[in-house]
C-alpha cells in the first residue's frame, strides 16, 4: 500500500477525521492541486504525523507548492498523551525529520506553510530549510459572542450597527460568476492580479459544498443588489477567511464588516475558532485587527 493510500484510508478514520485540517484532507488536495503525495511516520503501528504536499513540474523541474486558495500545507503531528516539555519537542524533531526525509528528490524548490500549531521549526533548519515568520488573528472563543463583539473596535461595531439598521441581509450564495466579480473588482482595484481564476473558484466551492466544509456569503441591500461577498471554510479546530471583497460604490455601507460578524456567530456551528488567515499588507492587516482576535505567528518554509 502506498503512502497516498494509507493517508486516504487514514481520512476515512473517525478519529484521525477530527484532527485532519481541511486543507490537507484528500478531497481538498484532488480539487487544488496539479498532483499531490504525502509523506507518513509511523512508529509501532500507530500513525504519528503526515506531511500531504502538492507537486508540479516534471522529474527536473519538480518543486513542492501551495496552491492559491489553500491557507496552510502541513505538517499535522498526532501527539501522544502527557508529553512533558522535553518529550513533545523530542517528539516533533522525529517525526518532522523523518516527514522530510520522505519527500521526493530531486526538488527545485520547496514551500510549506505550517498550521498555527507548529510553533517549533527548529527541525526544518536543522534539514537546511529557511523559515520567514508571517502572521494571522485568532478569534479563539467564538462561542461567547456578546464578549466576541464587545472587544471590536468602534469603528467595526458602528459599521455592524450601520449596516443593520439599513436592514442589508445576508444570503449563501451558489452563484460563483458574481462572487468571483467581485472578488476581482476588489483585486483590480488595489492593481493585483486576481490569483485565480473562474473555474479555479467554481472548483473549490463545488468540492467545499459536496463536503459540506464552506460557503460563500453574499451581503445585499433591500433592493437586492449585491454589496459584498466573503468565502469561507472550515473545519473542526478553525473556520478560515479564504477570499472577499466589496463593491467600490458601497465601501461605506458596513457590509464587509458585517459579514464577518455574520461569518463569525455562524462559525460557533462547525468550529472552535475563527481564523482571519492574516495579511502582509498593512492596510488589510489593520482591518483584521479591529475584530479584537489574537495575534499567531505562521512558519512560512522554503528551500
């Protein structure tokens, strides 16, 4: 049996289901990427991490990458009970370097951005790998949502309060083609290259509903036009801001703010946090941070 195949047999696993991120669940991985493998450790029959990554290229131009739309790559650790301190990095040494170990040769290039959760990348540098820090905020108790809104700024709060008393409303939306307008118009405006197209779109949110792991929420006014669009997904542990964007015209009506808040309570459903999935960009990192979450540092790796 193949690693590829274990770790599709390992996803069926009620167990190993709850602690699987949805980015590195199989389904997610046959919808983004050109072609995808996985690396596994095991010790004494017991799976004790994976390392799924995407590939493209052929045996010379062969690299490791992270497909657009996909928030994090690995590696996912499944750590025995009671570790003390010495025994849980002990143990992420081992099982990080033989995950390394396993992946295909040669690589032009390599690039892995780890779950919140791996706090350690000791292991990668000791392989010769680089790491640069990069950032996301954590919403970390959605299910207390009064609490949840009190520590939004004032200007997200008034901007909510707004955009109810406009009585906008909120819808699932199944129409890719006018989310994805949006999203590019929000792209453009900022002079971006939408990083990925229509049908890449349609993909995704085609396998997120058959898997009932996301949607996207489309914010309109009463006469029905459409204001504001966010795509998110989620899995046990977070539900994960992917994409959004607003029309230009309506930037003041409060309707990206209040999709969030909307995105957020809903979250409480199907998560135990909201993850914002941070930004280099000054201006949208500001944003992010006036929903009051936590500030988590992301080991970005390359090679």
């Amino acid at each position: 049996m193949t690693n590829k195949e274990k770790y599709i047999r390992l996803c069926a696993d009620a167990e190993y289901q709850k602690m699987i991120p949805v980015f590195s669940m199989p389904y997610w991985l046959d919808a983004v990427a050109e072609s995808w493998d996985v690396s596994v450790a095991i010790e004494k029959g017991k799976v004790t991490g994976v390392l799924p990554y995407c590939l493209k290229g052929n045996f010379v131009t062969r690299r490791i990458y992270i497909p657009e739309l996909t928030s994090y790559s690995g590696p996912v650790l499944f750590y025995p009970e009671n570790l003390n301190e010495y025994e849980k990095r002990s143990f992420e040494k081992k099982v990080i370097t033989e995950l390394l170990d396993q992946l295909p040769k040669p690589l032009v290039k390599t690039s892995i951005k780890c779950y919140p959760e791996i706090d350690n990348w000791l292991p990668f540098s000791w392989a010769a790998y680089s790491q640069t820090t990069r950032y996301t905020y954590i919403i970390s108790d959605i299910k207390k949502t009064q609490t949840v809104f009190y520590h939004f700024k004032d200007s997200h709060q008034r901007q909510i309060r707004k955009a109810q008393k406009a009585d906008l409303f909120i819808q699932t939306c199944s129409d890719v083609g006018i989310a994805f307008e949006i999203l590019k118009n929000t792209f453009d405006k900022q002079q971006i290259k939408t990083p990925f197209t229509k049908k890449q779109l349609n993909k995704i949110y085609e396998m997120v509903k058959e898997n009932h792991c996301g949607e996207i929420l489309i914010a309109r006014n009463k006469s029905g036009k459409s204001l504001a669009c966010i795509f998110i997904v989620w899995d046990n542990l977070y539900t994960y801001y992917l994409s959004g964007g607003f029309e230009e015209s309506d930037a003041n009506s409060g309707a990206m703010t209040y999709l969030f808040w909307h995105a957020i309570q809903e979250a409480k459903k199907h998560s135990a946090a909201f993850n914002f999935e941070g930004s280099m960009i000054e201006g949208v990192e500001r944003y992010f941070r006036g929903f009051g979450g936590n500030l988590v540092p992301v080991h970005y790796i390359s090679k």
